[in-house]
C-alpha cells in the first residue's frame, strides 16, 4: 500500500468520526431546542396565571425528557406558588 493510499484511508477515517460527530450533535440541539420551546409555552402560561396548565405541560415534556434539570426547576417553581396560593 502506497502513501497515497494509506493518506486516502485516513482520510476516510476522519469523514467517519466526524459525521458521527455531527450526528450526535444534532440530536443534542434538537433536545434542547424542544425543551427551549416548552420552557416558552410553559413561561407564557404562567404568565397569564394558568398554573394547573403549566404544570400539566412540565409533567408531560418530563415524560419524555426526565433529566432535564431546567424542566425539574420549572416543575418545583410551579408546585411552591400552587401551594402556597398563588402568585
């Protein structure tokens, strides 16, 4: 195998890790752009003081993202003002 052809394979090598790369980050970002998304559904809601909605939404986005810590503090946020009575 000449060096051109050992050049060529690595090269390969590299196109491989990378679209992997670019793989999983596209997973990660569409993640985070859901989660932005009910975040900003879920502020509207509280916003215009519809709690029991927004806490409905939160426990359903953590159905499917369960170790989102930015949903489990929207979640604990929205539990404390129900309990406590209100805004």
């Amino acid at each position: 195998m000449g060096i051109g052809a050992v050049g060529v394979v690595m090269l390969f090598i590299v196109l491989i890790y990378y679209l992997r790369m670019v793989g999983r980050r596209a997973v990660s970002r569409q993640h985070k752009d859901q989660v932005s998304l009910m975040l900003e559904k879920i502020a509207i809601l509280e916003s215009v003081a519809q709690d029991q909605k927004a806490l409905l939404l939160v426990e359903q986005a953590l159905q499917t993202y369960s170790h989102d810590h930015r949903l489990s503090t929207a979640k604990n946020r929205i539990q404390q003002r129900l309990n406590n009575g209100g805004p």
